[in-house]
C-alpha cells in the first residue's frame, strides 16, 4: 500500500480540461486541483506510519478530497479493524461533496486497495464515452419513424348506384324482392295473434300520460 501511495503522489498533475476532445466545465470547488512540491512534500510526509501516530493519509481523488485511516486507540493490536474517513477542502460546500464509487468501496471496507489516479481517470474517460453512445443511441432512434405517425390508408371511396356492377344490381334486386313476402307474412302473423287483440281491447294499454295544467284554486 505504501508503495502505491507514493507512485500516486509522485504522479505527474493531470491537465483534466480536455480528455479525448470532450471539454469539461470546471468549477473552481470541483476542478482537479495541481498538486505542487509543497503539498505533495507533505502528503508523503502523512503517508508515512510512525508508531506515534494515529492517522495516516491514504490517498485523494480528482476533486481534491483526501482520504486517511486511523485506529480508535494507539498501540492497538493488529487485529483491530482500521477506520477510514474522508475529509474534504475547506472551499467546498457540503451539497457539491462528490465521491466516487471507488472511493466508497475503500471507505466501506469492500475494497483494500485504494484506487490509483490513472484509475479514477480511466473510469472518467469509461463515464463520457458512456454519456457519448447513450446520446448517440437517443438521436438514432428518435429519427427511425414512429409507428403512431405511420400515415393511415385512406378509404376506399363506395360506388353510386349508377356506377354499381350488374352482379350487384342483381343482387339488390333480389334482396328487396325476398324482403315483400315476409312483410306480408309477419303482418297476418300480427293479425292473428290473440295476445295482440286482448291488448288493443284492454283500456290501460292505450293510455298516455299528458302534460300537467294546474287549475286556479278556489276562493273560501
């Protein structure tokens, strides 16, 4: 672990404007701060476990947070679970504070290793390349037609009577002509039914209901 921390700090400070021709806007809480001499002379400086000590810098991420690990009691044994924090810059509101997953996997203790600054730049690079494909898939498929904005086949105009076909002419002819005799047949039906006469005879079937006119009341 030492030995990962100081190829961390002794790392080159990465230009972080342009990667891959995607410019990111940068914020002065949440740009990728330039390590110089002087902070990198003392972050190896806390890296280092003296025996006196009870935390030691870990390492820090591209938004300039740091992360350290420490014991509750100094001269534990060393089967005592380490404690890891993190600590961010005094300029950085609370609502801006970003970690990444990686970093939350060291913090949780499902990661020993912490991660590396070429790793957390290659997962950047990994999450713009990702953002790129998904606005790339958007525009393909919102310019593939809709199935809802397919234009719907008009219907077929019907034909006048005049323009009709002779088979249909017929055809008509011989259904009005079908259509007399059962007219007929269903009225002497009616003629002769008994339920239909007792019903015309009875006094409450032709009876309807007329529109109310009141009467003037009479004077006492």
């Amino acid at each position: 672990m030492d030995a990962r921390l100081h190829q961390n700090i002794c790392a080159p400070p990465y230009s972080f404007g342009d990667i891959q021709g995607h410019k990111f806007k940068q914020k002065k809480h949440m740009a990728t701060n330039q390590i110089g001499p002087v902070a990198r002379a003392w972050y190896r400086w806390k890296a280092i476990r003296l025996p006196w000590r009870k935390r030691f810098l870990v390492g820090y991420d591209l938004q300039g947070n740091t992360y350290w690990e420490f014991r509750l009691t100094r001269g534990a044994e060393s089967n005592e679970r380490w404690r890891r924090i993190v600590k961010y810059p005094r300029s950085t509101h609370y609502s801006s504070v970003k970690v990444s997953p990686q970093w939350h996997q060291w913090l949780r203790h499902t990661r020993e290793d912490p991660p590396s600054i070429e790793e957390q730049h290659s997962d950047v690079l990994r999450r713009v390349r990702m953002q790129k494909l998904a606005a790339e898939a958007d525009a393909r498929w919102e310019a593939k037609p809709r199935v809802m904005d397919a234009p719907q086949a008009a219907p077929a105009p019907l034909l006048s009577p005049a323009k009709a076909s002779p088979l249909q002419q017929d055809a008509r002819s011989s259904e009005q002509t079908d259509m007399g005799p059962k007219k007929t047949k269903e009225e002497a039906e009616k003629k002769d039914d008994p339920w239909a006469k007792a019903k015309a005879r009875a006094p409450g079937e032709t009876w309807q209901p007329t529109s109310w006119s009141p009467t003037a009341a009479k004077k006492r």
